[in-house]
C-alpha cells in the first residue's frame, strides 16, 4: 500500500510504501449508479445534503457557455458553484440523470454514502480495502501496469489534452461514463481509476476522475489518496459499498 516514486504527492501523505494486512471483505464491482441511488431516495425518502444546502461543485467545462458568472473555488477556479446541482441535477437544474442512470451518482457527501451503504446493508470500504481492490494483485502504477494508455488503449476515464481548457476525449467521455465502462481489472471490478473519485470510511477519496490529469493531478493510480471535507460535494464524487 502506498506509493513513494516520482508519480506520488508526499503532501498527501502516500508514501511510505507499506504493507498491510486487510481482514476477508467483499466489495461492488462498480460504483453505485444513478438508478441505484433513485432507488434508495424513493425506499427512504433521503434528502442529499448538497439538496439541503441548496447547491455543489460543478466543473466548469461541464456548463453552457452562456451560463451566468457564479462563485469559483479559490485553489480550483474550474470549480464553480452551482445552485440547484444535485445527484438528480448533476449541472444544475437545466440537466437531469434521466438518461445517464448507468453513470456513478455524484454530488453526494460522506454522510450520504453512509446512509446509503446502511440501507443497503453495507458500509464504505476502509482505504486500505479500496486500494487493495483497485490493485487486484498488481505492485504496478496502474492495475494493468505502468503504461497509463497500453498500446494505445484507454483503460479509465481520465482527462485527456490540455487541462481545464481541452479535452480531446480520447477515450469517448467529456464527464462521467457508465459504471461498467472500460474492462474490469483482475478481481472483476470496474472504474477503479478515473471516472468518480470515491469515499472511503478513513475520510479520503480514492482512484481519481474524469478531470485528473498528468499535468496537475496524477491520482489516477490505487495508492493515491486526496484528503476530503465530509460534507463537501462535487461533480466528480461518488462511492461503491463494501461489507
């Protein structure tokens, strides 16, 4: 577990490469979808906290290019603050999950995770389980090996071009994609890496998203780890449950 090369961030506390010992678990193939989610909201009644507080965290490059000025997060000014964003409203009331209910829910916080994974009978997965995962064997960068594109084939939901400005799509996404995209990795599970940051229950995000980027954030690979507000929602962040 852990990663001290070239690839890592020290501030985010990877290295030292370690070993650790996880007790027998079991874990999604994939993250929690759309219509998986719909489905807990219409058993429970849950209301999300970015729908209490009234708005999220939506990328930028995501919105309409006549979309009126609103506040940008100061270190990420990509990040812009949208009234009326949600898991039903990913880009805010003018978008709908209707016809994305295979992708991964975002806009959802720590607490809702929890309670999510509680009514299903679960809970999140520790770091330690989560990264275990996503390297299914593998002491490599990637699950796959070192090469982020092998041969020339996408294997996540990454970034490609010139971040924030151009993203080349490369690999068929602008935002998210479907929670079973791309091939699943040793153990048969999906989107690891890329595609939706995901909540683990030691208060980190892990595996990256569609918006990481050699550039500025090479957290695309299992040992990296992003320290996160509980309460904190984004366009980019979702979970998949373990018990």
């Amino acid at each position: 577990m852990g990663d001290e090369s070239t690839w890592s961030y020290p501030d985010d506390g990877e290295a030292p490469s370690r070993v650790v010992l996880v007790k027998p678990f079991a874990i999604d193939s994939h993250a929690v979808s759309n219509e998986r989610f719909r489905t807990f909201v219409e058993d429970t009644g849950h209301v999300t906290d970015a729908e209490q507080l009234g708005w999220s965290f939506v990328f930028a490059g995501l919105l309409p290019d006549d979309f009126p000025d609103t506040r940008a997060a100061a270190d990420a000014p990509w990040w812009r603050q949208v009234f009326g964003a949600s898991w039903q409203q990913p880009e805010g009331p003018s978008s709908s999950v209707s016809k994305r209910l295979d992708h991964p829910v975002v806009h959802v916080s720590a607490g809702d995770c929890i309670a999510f994974a509680a009514w299903a009978g679960g809970r999140l997965p520790t770091e330690a389980e989560w990264e275990y995962a996503a390297r299914a064997g593998s002491t490599t960068t990637f699950p796959w090996g070192e090469d982020l594109v092998p041969d020339g084939v996408h294997q996540a939901n990454v970034w490609q071009g010139e971040f924030p400005t151009t993203n080349t799509m490369d690999d068929g996404w602008l935002g998210t994609c479907p929670v079973d995209a791309f091939g699943p990795n040793a153990f048969g599970l999906f989107n690891l890496i890329g595609n939706v940051w995901e909540h683990t229950a030691d208060g980190v995000l892990k595996g990256g998203s569609y918006l990481c980027h050699a550039s500025y954030c090479r957290r695309y690979r299992p040992a990296a780890r992003l320290l996160v507000d509980a309460a904190s929602t984004t366009g980019n962040t979702g979970f998949r449950c373990a018990r």
